[in-house]
C-alpha cells in the first residue's frame, strides 16, 4: 500500500527540459504548467495508493531479466536457431524478443521473484498492470499467474515497449500524472517523468546519481544483488579439483619447487577456466536447476546474480585462463582451449545423452592430468592415462548414481538422461571400470617403467588393496546417496578415504627408496 513517504514526485528542477524518446517519434514536454496540472490530477485522488499500479517485469517484479533468460533456454534447447536469431535479428529488438520467447518456451513460474514488490502488488488498492519491455506473451504469463485483472503490456514483435514507447502507451491507457510506476533502471525515467510518483528496485548509485540529475526522487525498495553471490557463482570449493594437475609431477617422483611453481600456475588457470564454464552450465541449466531440490539455491536460479554479470565474468574468466596459459606455452594454451570447447560442448547437449554424459566428465577430468603434465613439463606416461580414465568413468558414474539417489520421482533427471531406472546400470559401470583400473595398475607393475621407478615392485602391487577399497567404498556410498553431489569434492574431504589414499601413497613411496 502506497503511503506520503513511499513515493517520489518529479521536480520542478527538471521541468524546463525537453524529453525525445529515442528510437520513437513519440515527444513530450513536460513544463511547469503542465506539470502542475498533472500533480493537481493525482491530487483529486483521495490517495495516491488508489491510482493504477504499473509494475515493470525485468529486474523489477523479477530477478531476472526476461530476454536473457529466453537467450540462454533457447541455447540450451535449439542453439543454432538461436543465435540466428541473435545474428539476423539483432536490430529489431522486439523481433528478436517475440523470437527467442518461442524457441525458450519458458517456465515463467518458476521465475524468481521480489518479495518487496510482490507485496507492493498484493497490498495495491488501485488496478496493477505489468508493463514490460519484455515479450507479450511471457508478461501475459506472469500477469496470470499473479491473478491480475487488467491486461499486461509488452513488446509484441513490433513495438518494443521500453523508455518512450512504454511512456506513450502508459499516457494513451492512463493519462498523464494518473498511474504510479515500478522501475529499475535509466530506462524507465521516461515514465517515471509521466507518472504521479512509484518506486525504483534496488537502485545502484550509479542509478541513483542519474535520477537526481534528472530530478527525480526516488523511494529504494529492494536488495541489490551481492558480489559475494557473484563469487559463490565461481564455485571455488570445485577448485579442490584442480590438484589432480599435481598428479604427473607425483608420479615422475619430483618434489623440486620449479615444478611446484608451475603445477600451481597450472591449477590457477585450470580454476579460472573451468569456473568461466561453470558459470554457462548455470546459465543453462536455469530451468532444470530451479525445479531441483538444492540446485535451486544456486545464485544464477535463486536470482541473486543478474545473467549480465554472469556473462562478463565468464568471458573474463575465459580470457584470462587463455591468456595465462599461452604465457606458458602455447600447448597449455591448447588444452585450456580444447577443454572449454569440450565443456561447451557437454554444456550445450552432450549431457543429456546417457552413457556419453559420464565419459564425457571423465575425459575432463583426464585432461586435467594432461594440462598437469604439460605445466611441469613431465611426459604423461601411457599407463598413468590408461589407468586415470577409467577411474574416472567409475567416479562419473558415482556423480548419477548420487543425483538419482536423492530424487523420489520416476522421471528422468532435469537436464540429464537418467532416471532411476538406471542406477543398476551406473553402478555396473562403475564396478567395471574400477575392476579396469586396478587391472591397468597391476599389468603397469609387471612393466619396464615400474622396474625403474621402484625398488620394491611387491609392495607397490600390494598398494592396489587400498585403492580398490577406496573405489569400492566411492561406488557403495554413492549407491546409498550418502555423499555430496561431487565424489571428487567428497574424496577430498572424506577422512576415511583419505586415509586409504594416504595409505596407497606412502607404499608407492616407500617402495621407491
């Protein structure tokens, strides 16, 4: 409910100036005398709470925006027409809008939402329009969804309803000085300089310095977005991953500070990349995410990052992963390469197929190792790359069998290729690809380069023990659900699987003396 405090009021500092909405032929000019007689308007009104509440949808009523949101569905479900539309209709904004909300076919429940302005809605006496640069289709959507009553308005593929355009409609249904306005943005002072007075959302000072100098008040409801979210976006506790670089240095038996140096210029990289594609796989996983029981929290879904951040941290993070790495050689800059390419591609569709879903995540996880051999400048031995993947792939099967283990639907996982019906089949490949690694660590035993790396060839064959407990305990617990949703990120915490890694590890190091 509106009250005297919870509205701003145009002033008569920006009265002698003359508005032109660009990309409109539609002009205004607003002078004192008519300004006044606008305010004399809403004055006749008993309240300023019983004039007709118009709500702006993006960043507004939502926290998010609606067309990036259609962007990144329709990359996700149709990429090439997307960015078609992107390419051919990028200068016909409300084209482009009306064409990327049909190949998006979004939920718009599922949306994440204000609560401040949702209460400004449900304690409204007057009629509450959304008014929206926003395709009509969704807005007509949402205004179902909130009930309202009064017909929405929205960019309809050949006006786009934003600035001045939305400015002239709002006067045409309403009049001028006789709608109060919700906005967010530079865009929405137009409307604001022809309304009777509203609310602005979270404000930036940016935001705020722009509408004192256009003379506008306004009341700030709503928090701004954090930049500890934006952080929380990287995923940092997935770096812990990024030690597996280390691996080809442990395993040439070099504990030299040179190579430390470069196997940590390694996962510094590795990190920045791998978070710069962990931002995507949000963005494209909107929906899915928002109908997962925990996922849902996750800062893009939850709202509490804007999809515009997102974008321009992923593209930093991206360069500068590249640029690191050619610093380095330019090898490391092909693999940091070659595994963003694989990852947009696993992104973009490949996660979806069974079966190619897991051996695509082990092959990440080995090009890992790879880029940790390249770093350190160790050659990666045949028998280290034939006995990771497979443990890999066991792992990756662990990562489903954890997801499936934790839903009680029938249906196949949001955004993946499994349902519970296939946990019988995960766990098989899990068993079997472990039974795999040990074999490949075994027969490696037996070989020319173990003879010359070790002393003891016994013991480092009885170190295969402690490691097949651990892939065994890896595949039991993920068949039970009772890990977290990474086995990687749980092996690194898990104290009992650490101890059989540790235990591995000192034998092949005592074996080595």
């Amino acid at each position: 409910m509106f009250s005297a405090a919870g509205y701003f009021r145009v002033e008569s500092c920006k009265l002698g100036k003359n508005r032109v909405g660009s990309g409109s032929d539609f002009q205004y000019k607003v002078k004192s005398t008519n300004q006044n007689k606008a305010l004399a308007v809403a004055q006749e009104n008993q309240e300023i709470g019983d004039l007709p509440l118009v709500v702006d949808v993006d960043d507004s009523l939502l926290k998010t925006d609606l067309l990036m949101e259609c962007f990144w569905a329709a990359l996700g479900k149709h990429p090439l027409l997307c960015l078609m539309a992107v390419f051919t209709l990028f200068n016909n904004r409300a084209l482009l809008k009306a064409r990327l909300a049909q190949l998006a076919s979004l939920d718009t429940a599922l949306l994440p939402r204000r609560g401040a302005v949702q209460t400004l809605i449900s304690g409204a006496r007057g009629e509450v329009v959304l008014a929206s640069g926003s395709d009509i289709s969704l807005v007509e959507s949402l205004s179902q969804q909130l009930g309202l009553e009064a017909a929405p308005m929205g960019s309809d593929g050949k006006t786009n309803l934003t600035g001045a355009n939305k400015a002239k409609a709002l006067v045409a249904r309403y009049g001028a000085g006789q709608f109060t306005y919700v906005g967010d943005s530079v865009k929405d002072i137009p409307v604001w300089d022809v309304a009777a007075g509203g609310y602005c959302v979270a404000p930036s000072d940016k935001l705020a310095s722009k509408l004192r100098a256009a003379g506008v008040k306004i009341e700030p409801i709503g928090e701004a977005a954090k930049p500890a979210n934006l952080f929380r976006a990287l995923r940092p506790r997935q770096w812990l991953k990024n030690i597996l670089l280390f691996l080809p240095l442990l395993a040439a038996h070099r504990a030299d500070f040179a190579g430390f140096t470069l196997a940590m210029w390694g996962v510094a990289i590795f990190s920045a990349a791998a978070s710069s594609i962990y931002i995507v796989n949000d963005l494209m996983d909107l929906e899915a995410d928002r109908k997962h029981e925990t996922k849902c929290n996750r800062p893009f879904a939850s709202g509490a990052v804007s999809i515009l951040s997102g974008m321009g941290a992923s593209v930093a993070l991206a360069l500068g992963a590249l640029g690191g790495a050619l610093l380095h050689s330019w090898q490391l800059g092909a693999i940091i390469a070659l595994y963003m390419v694989l990852s947009l591609s696993y992104s973009l569709g490949l996660k979806r197929l069974r079966w190619v879903d897991i051996a695509m995540l082990a092959s990440l996880y080995t090009l890992r190792v790879v880029a940790g051999s390249v770093a350190v400048g160790v050659a990666m031995s045949g028998w280290l790359g034939a006995f990771i993947f497979p443990v890999f792939l066991a792992l990756g099967g662990v990562k489903r069998l954890i997801e499936l283990g934790k839903t009680k639907s029938e249906a196949a996982l949001p955004g993946r290729g499994y349902a519970r019906r296939d946990r019988e089949d995960l766990r098989n490949i899990a068993i079997t690809a472990s039974v795999g690694a040990i074999v490949v660590y075994l027969l490696y035993t037996y070989g020319a380069v173990a003879s010359t790396l070790y002393q003891n060839l016994f013991e480092i064959r009885f170190a295969a023990i402690p490691v097949a407990l651990w892939l065994g305990r890896m595949i039991y617990l993920g068949w039970h659900g009772r890990m977290d949703y990474d086995p990687i990120v749980f092996a690194l915490r898990d104290p009992i699987g650490l101890t059989l890694i540790a235990v591995g590890g000192f034998m092949l190091t005592h074996a080595a003396s």
